[in-house]
C-alpha cells in the first residue's frame, strides 16, 4: 500500500512543479492574478508562480504593432474623400503601472483595435471637414500632425504611444478626379503656353538686336567707305588739277595753245567711257559744238585753277 500512495505523491509533486513553471517569450510581457487580483508582471524567460492560484491573465507584446486603415471623410466643400493609412503604435514602456493600465483598460485587443481605429478617424474626419478639396492633398503632413496632437493624449492613457501615421492614399470620386485632372492639363498647357510665349519673345528680342547690331555696323562700315571714297575723289581732283597746272605752264613757256590738254582729256575720257562701260549706254554730245562748248568749259575751270596756283 506504500508504493502506490509513494508514486501518487510523486506525481502529484512533479504536477505542481510543472504547472508552476511558465515561461514567457522575446517581445512580451506577462501579467498574473491571485483571485481575480493584480500579482505581478513576468519578463521573458523562464518563471515559477503559485500553482493552481497564480494564473497568467494576459500576454502583452511590447513590440511595434500596426494596423491598416480605409475610411471615408467629407470636406467642408461637401467633396468625398477616401484614405488608405497605416498605423504604427506600441506599448509606451515596460514600466508595471503601464503594464497593468495596458492589461486591464480594455477586454481583449479587439475593443482596443476598435477604439484605436475610431479615433484616429475620427480625428482625421474632423480635420478634413475644416479644409475645402482643393487643399487636402497639399497638406498630408498637417493632417499626420493634427491627428498625433490630438491622441497622443488618449493613448497614453490606455498605455501606449503613436509612433507613425503614414496616408498612403488619398483619393476623390471618379468625377472630381476627371476635374481636377482637366484642371492640372489646362495649368500645364498654359505654363506650356506661356513659356513658348516667352521664348519667342527672346528669340524675336535677340533676333531684332543682332539686326540692329548688323545695320549699325553696316552703317559705320559705309560711313568710313564714304568717307574714303571722298578722300580719294578730292585727292585724285587735287593731283588732276596740278597736273593741268603744270601742262598748261609748260606749253604756254613753248607758245602751245592749252586747248590740245583739254582735248586730249577729252578723248581720253571717251576711251575710258568706251573701254569701262560694261554695255551700259552713255549719251555724249559728239558734235563739234558740243565738243567746243566742253573745251571752253573746262578752259574755264582750268583757267581759275591757275589763277588760284598763282596766288
């Protein structure tokens, strides 16, 4: 009768050694109740508690959690609005009051996704229903502010901390799309627009000052052309007269008449004419008239030359 009662105790030892011992994983933290009452926390590893009494009421992972959300909001010109986001929470510390404020504030983690989720939207919805549709997508990182200040508060007080709100997506329906899609091609056509405007005006600019350049230039060049052509003239006119000058003096010392200068000038200048025309036709009076007018023409300007070479 002793070996069996030995072996029942045995067993009875080794039960209770088992169930005492638990053991909690990487990344979590246990809490356990005496009665229904807080006992204590248990940190990762391997823990004894109080067989049959001590029961572990909730594992809490300290670990980065997420959550994705989709909701719709209603801006303040009455425009539908659709947001995809992800949130990224987590418990605040591993402090034992914020353990147990995480362990008893809710049921289970279904309530606490529930409230966590509202919230957000609801902060969100109330932001967005202050802003006209035109300004929500210029100002995501407000809206992500906005919804941190607001409940950062609330979740510190069930325990826990918002480390990141990401909008992902933030969409209209199908017709204020299209019209802002019409909006943003007209904006572009007319940045296209403009720009061409402005470069054909540049280049119209720089072509009119590359021809105002070219004529001033063209202008001077002819200037100084003319200037040289009319040096030349007078210096050719100042050689020719001193030239008759001197003729005139040389056949007057041998008792020439001066007249045979004028007509070898004459004839000379009728060879040129000939020679240099080029099949242009040149009217002369040939008769012997004309050509007697001509000679006491030029006597006559040969005859002031002189006169003025003496004085």
């Amino acid at each position: 009768m002793a070996t069996p009662i030995l072996i029942f105790f045995i067993v009875l030892i080794a039960l209770t050694l088992f169930v005492s011992l638990t053991s909690v994983q990487q990344g979590s933290i246990a809490v356990t109740t005496v009665f229904g009452k807080y006992r204590r926390m248990l940190t990762p590893g391997l823990s004894f508690k109080i067989p049959f009494v001590e029961v572990i009421y909730k594992r809490i992972s300290i670990q980065n959690r997420s959550v994705e959300l989709e909701f719709q909001a209603t801006t303040l010109d009455q425009a539908n609005v659709y947001f995809k986001a992800m949130l990224l929470y987590a418990v605040i510390n591993q402090n034992e009051e914020i353990i147990k404020n995480v362990a008893f504030k809710f049921i289970d983690d279904k309530n606490l996704m529930q409230a966590l989720v509202r919230t957000v939207e609801g902060s969100i919805r109330g932001f967005v229903a202050t802003k006209k549709q035109s300004e929500v997508l210029s100002l995501r990182n407000e809206i992500v502010e906005d919804v941190k200040s607001q409940i950062d508060n609330t979740l510190e007080s069930w325990g826990y901390h918002l480390i990141d709100l990401q909008l992902n997506d933030i969409t209209f329906d199908e017709a204020i799309m299209r019209s802002m899609a019409q909006v943003v091609a007209s904006n572009n056509l007319k940045a296209a627009a403009e720009n061409e405007g402005q470069a054909l005006l540049i280049t119209k600019t720089k072509a009119a000052e590359a021809e105002g350049n070219a004529i001033k230039i063209a202008a001077e060049a002819e200037r100084q052309a003319a200037q040289l052509r009319g040096h030349g003239v007078a210096l050719f006119r100042e050689q020719v007269a001193k030239g008759m000058s001197q003729a005139a003096k040389e056949m007057e010392q041998a008792n020439m008449d001066t007249s045979v200068i004028l007509f070898t000038m004459w004839t000379e200048a009728i060879k040129h004419f000939a020679e240099n025309g080029k099949g242009n036709v040149i009217f002369l009076d040939g008769s012997s008239e004309g050509m007697k007018r001509s000679l006491e023409e030029m006597m006559a300007v040969m005859t002031m030359n002189l006169g003025k070479n003496k004085e």
